[in-house]
C-alpha cells in the first residue's frame, strides 16, 4: 500500500472513507457529505451513530460515475489506538472488496485542525489490516487475499499542516511496519521459531536498518557465565542464543542511555513442572516481551531517535527432557547468587535474572526496563486489558503510564514493597524463583527480579503476560498485538525537549 497526499476533495476516487467521531459537532459533516452526495444529512444521522467500528456506506453518482463514502465511527474522544483499530479492522474486512482508486479524507472528517495524529493511526491502522496470518495455508482464500502492494491510498488534508502530516504517514508506516514483522514472529509455531530464528531476526533488522547486533551463540554464553539461561535450556534441543543490540544515533550527542530486557522464551511447556494442555499451545509466545525489545530497537532506528539504546534478549526454549533442570535443583546465575528452583515453569524470570544484570554492569544505562510474558498472576489480577507495571523510580513509572494513557497500551502499576521479598528466602541457596505461594505471583516475580538489577536506581519491569497476545479480526485464537513498541517509543519521544508530552 502507498499512501499520497492530496489537497482537495478528489474527482477521481471511487471510494471515499471518512473516519467520524461521535460528538456532538457531527451535523457538520452529515451536511458536508450530504452536499456531496445528494442524501438528506437527517437520514445520514439517523443511521450512522459514529459507534467505534460502525461502517456506513452511502452511494451515490458524481460526473456520471458510480461512487462511494464510506463512514467510519472512531466512537466517543477516540484515541491513537480506537483510530487504530477502525481502519485496521475496516481494511481487514473489507480488503477483497475495496475498488482500486480509494481516498480518506480528513476535510470532510471532525478530526482536529491538525490531523496528523490521526493521519498516523489511519495509515498505521490500514496497514496492520493487511495482516494475514495463514501463512502456512496453502490455498489463499478470496475473503483474505495478502493486500496489493501497490495499492495507492490518497490521503486528504488542508494544505496548511503538509508537513506535519507527511511525517505522520512516515511515522505510521514505519511503525506497522514493523507491527507486522513482530506479529509473524510472535505468531509463528515453535518448531519454526527457535532461540537462533530470534537472533537472525535483530541480525537482519540491525543491517536493515543500522543498529549494531551481536549474537552470542551457546559457546560464548557458557564463556559469559549465563548460568541460569544454560540451566532454563537444559531440557531442549535447540541450544540459547543470547542477543545484544545497540543503536547509536549518527551525528547527534544522545540524549540518554536506555537499556531493554526482553523475555525471549520460544516455547515455555513449563519444563518438569508441566503445563496443562489446555492452552498450552500459547506458550509460543512466550516471547513477547522479547518482541517488544526488538520491535522496538528496530524503530528506533527506523525514527532516528536521539537515545542510544541497548536491547538484550535471552532466549531459550523451556523444554522436558531427562536434563532438564528438577524441581529443587540448585543454579548458579551470571550474577553470582544461587538460586534454587522450586518450579521450573518459573523460568522467565530465571533468564531475564541473567539478562538484567549483563546490561547492568556492561552497558550502565540510565534507563531499565524489561518486559516479559511473565506471570499467569498479572492475568488474573488485570485480564488482558493492563500489562503490570512495576518500578522502584516513581518518575519513570510516572513517564510510562503518561505514554500508556497516549498509545492506548495499558499499563497499571503494582506495588514492590520488600515483604513480598521474604516468601523468597530460600534455606539452600541465595533465593529461590518461586515461593510455593501462588498469591501475589506477578510481585514476588517482579521481588525476584529486583534481586539482580544491581541496585538500579532507574528499573521499570512490564508483565505484559495479558496483553502480548488478544482477540482480533485476524483469528479465532488469541494472537500477537505487538504491545510494548509504540509505547516505548511514545515513551522514549515523551523524553524529547521539544516534543513535551
Ligand atoms: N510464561 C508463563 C506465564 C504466562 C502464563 C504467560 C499464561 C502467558 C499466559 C510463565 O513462565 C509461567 O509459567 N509462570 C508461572 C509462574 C509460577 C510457576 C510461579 C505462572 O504464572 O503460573
Ligand atoms: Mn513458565
Ligand atoms: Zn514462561
């Protein structure tokens, strides 16, 4: 799909979209659209309500030629991720049928004076509904054909924000694009992702797009000392890869130094301590919080942000297999402290333990944050509509849920206090990874964590277990959201001087 810009209300298009937001201003566009299209605005308004999804289509002839308007309800003060989500499911379902020649105009829209904010969600929208996620089907289905490529989309605005709007249509493209590499990755099946497909991936992505990628294969993570990634592998065929990126703007001092950690689990059975069956079969995304990092260190650069940013991501499948590691067994870790694994479906955190303490004594950032499908427990207290925010700097949690309310992608925060620390006091070793208690599962996992930040005086840890994977028009079955890019991103802008949030 490309997208154009265009000034003024076109001739040529067959097709015009035009995305409205329930308020109370919206007569002036049913009387826009109705000195258009010759339908009493009163009919207009009587069926269309602006409802978010709501799709109305009005037909009509203009210079001898068969026409169409689409409208699209945003529902009440829609947000990036309510524009976002109109267009994509819009797209989605109507891909097989839309003509050839299709424009969306924001002149006849109630979007705000300037547009650019929803140009962006528009085309960052349309883009996501080209997503088809039967890649291993093989016959393509008319109802679900892969977008054509070449598909033009006009894009209709004022003249006076050009400039402003040319970078949102950037900005959303840039970004979908990314969206949907994740959403492959997340989606894939673990016998075609293992912990070397993740590491190929940041490779490609790095020279793509010029960010340095370092991939330290399982020699070199027994040379390191990453004891507990080498223990949570023990049990699987495929050895870890252990995956250092580092983007550094060109020609711009950074403004801060920001280090990411995410969980990259290719499947998580559970190990000794088996999963149930029953839904076992999501545990393939037990790396999206490893996704998060990549999508978004692959952005970053894509934008040019004036951060220098490391990711790291530790991966390793959780497998049972007569070496896998036992309830009870006691692990060393890249930290030094013992550990003794009282579940072995625990592992998340046993990994992100070696992860987080690598970025702390290698790289120094100013900034931690890692995020990891981490606890059944965030699911329980939050479902899938909030990810668990944790940190120990109110600042920075402060920063974070203000681009959490901004992109949509929820975020609410749970307490650190150390008495939840004690439940993880072990007799053998220096902690244990699981206290026997499953109350409060998402804190002492995020207790455990705190354990090997070294001190960090700036950590923010995302449990985004409820919310990596949801419901969508893609499938029946939950798939990938891709959470956790466009928030670190609207988060790491947020940081810019002259962009106040
Ligand atoms: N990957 C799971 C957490 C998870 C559960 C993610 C459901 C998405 C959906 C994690 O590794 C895990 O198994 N956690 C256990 C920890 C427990 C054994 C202390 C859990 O939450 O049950
Ligand atoms: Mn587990
Ligand atoms: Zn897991």
């Amino acid at each position: 799909m490309q997208f154009t810009l265009q000034y003024q209300a076109p001739v040529s298009a067959d097709a015009l979209l035009v995305p409205v937001a329930q308020q109370p201003e919206m007569d002036a566009v049913f009387s826009q659209i109705s000195e258009k299209t010759g339908i009493p605005a009163s009919l207009i308004s009587t069926d269309f309500k602006a409802e978010s999804k709501e799709v109305h289509t009005l037909y009509f002839t203009e210079n001898q030629q068969s026409k169409r308007i689409f409208l699209l309800g945003l529902g009440k003060k829609p947000r990036s991720i309510d524009i976002i989500n109109a267009f994509r499911s819009f797209v989605f379902k109507r891909k097989a049928g839309l003509p050839a020649n299709v424009a969306v105009s924001f002149l006849h829209s109630n979007a705000p004076e300037n547009p650019a904010g929803w140009v962006e969600a528009a085309v960052n929208g349309m883009l996501l509904g080209g997503y088809d996620i039967g890649l291993y089907k093989t016959e393509k289905k008319n109802g679900n054909p892969t977008p054509d490529a070449g598909a033009r989309i006009a894009i209709f605005v004022t003249k006076e924000h050009e400039s402003a709007v040319q970078a949102a249509i950037e900005k959303g493209k840039a970004t979908a694009g990314t969206q949907l590499e994740i959403f492959t990755l997340v989606n894939a099946p673990a016998n075609k992702k293992t912990p070397q497909t993740l590491a190929q991936w940041a490779q490609d992505s790095g020279k793509k797009y010029g960010y340095r990628v370092q991939v330290f294969e399982k020699k070199e993570i027994e040379k390191h000392g990453f004891h507990a990634l080498l223990a949570v592998n023990r049990g699987s065929e495929a050895p870890p890869t252990f995956i250092v990126m580092e983007y550094i703007p060109e020609g711009k001092k950074p403004l801060k130094k920001i280090g990411l950690v995410g969980k990259g689990v290719t499947f998580d059975t559970g190990g000794l301590s088996i999963k149930p069956s029953a839904n076992m079969h999501y545990m393939k995304t037990d790396m999206g919080g490893a996704a998060a990092v990549l999508g978004t260190m692959e952005l970053v650069a894509k934008l040019q942000l004036p951060f220098h940013v490391v990711g790291i991501v530790p991966a390793t499948e959780n497998s049972v297999d007569a070496k896998s590691i036992r309830p009870g067994d006691v692990i060393g870790s890249y930290n030094g402290k013992t550990i003794e694994v009282i579940d072995t479906d625990a592992e998340g955190r046993l990994i992100l333990a070696d992860g987080l303490t690598y970025i702390v004594r290698n790289f120094k950032p100013d900034i931690l944050i890692n995020l990891a499908t981490l606890t059944g427990s965030t699911i329980r207290a939050l479902g899938s509509y909030a990810g668990g925010l944790f940190s120990n700097n109110d600042e920075l949690a402060g920063q974070l849920l203000k681009a959490c309310e901004k992109t949509g992608e929820r975020l609410w925060q749970l307490p650190l206090w150390d008495d939840y620390a004690k439940e993880l006091k072990s007799d053998v070793a220096d902690i244990k990874n699981f206290s026997g208690n499953p109350s409060a599962g998402a804190i002492t996992a995020a207790k455990f964590l705190e354990a090997f930040i070294e001190k960090h005086p700036a950590w923010a840890h995302m449990d985004i277990a409820g919310v990596a994977v949801g419901d969508s028009e893609f499938s029946s079955q939950k798939s990938a959201t891709g959470f956790g890019i466009r928030l670190l991103v609207e988060y790491l802008e947020s940081l810019i001087p002259s962009n106040p949030a």
